[in-house]
C-alpha cells in the first residue's frame, strides 16, 4: 500500500535528483523508496551478522555472561559511528 510521504530537503538536492530519476526514466518517489529499501536491507544484514556473532561466541561464553549487556553494548556500537 503507498502513503504519500512529506520531506524538507535541500532545493539544490532536489533539482539533482530529479534530473537523475528523468534520465534513468523513473520516478523520484521510486528512486527514494529503492534508496530507503537498500538501507532496510544493510540494517538486517547487520542485525543477522549480529545474532550470528552471538551465537558463535554463545558456546564459549561463561555461563554467567550477561547477554542483554551484550546486546546493548553491540547496539551502541552500531550507534556511535
């Protein structure tokens, strides 16, 4: 389903952008929504290294580790960049 989406951005940003979508023969909305839809993706591949990270190191960890520290430690990484 399509929402209708209201954005501030630069006026010189904008004129750019639309020259690209004419010449790659698209509309600036699908450019935009392809740009945000490759970043859901990069934020899932992190989150799936992530878990897989966990568990490689979940066998080797002291009984006693604190996961949601853990958890939290590597989401302010994430964060801080």
């Amino acid at each position: 389903m399509k929402t209708k989406l209201t954005l501030s951005i630069d006026k010189e940003t904008i004129e750019k952008s639309r020259k690209i979508a004419q010449n790659k023969q698209q509309s600036l909305s699908f450019l935009i929504e392809e740009l945000l839809n490759k970043e859901i993706e990069k934020d899932k591949e992190k989150q799936l290294a992530l878990i897989g990270e966990l568990r490689g190191i979940a066998g080797r960890a002291p009984k006693n580790t604190d996961w949601k520290k853990v958890i939290r430690e590597s989401a302010g990484e994430k964060y801080e960049k």
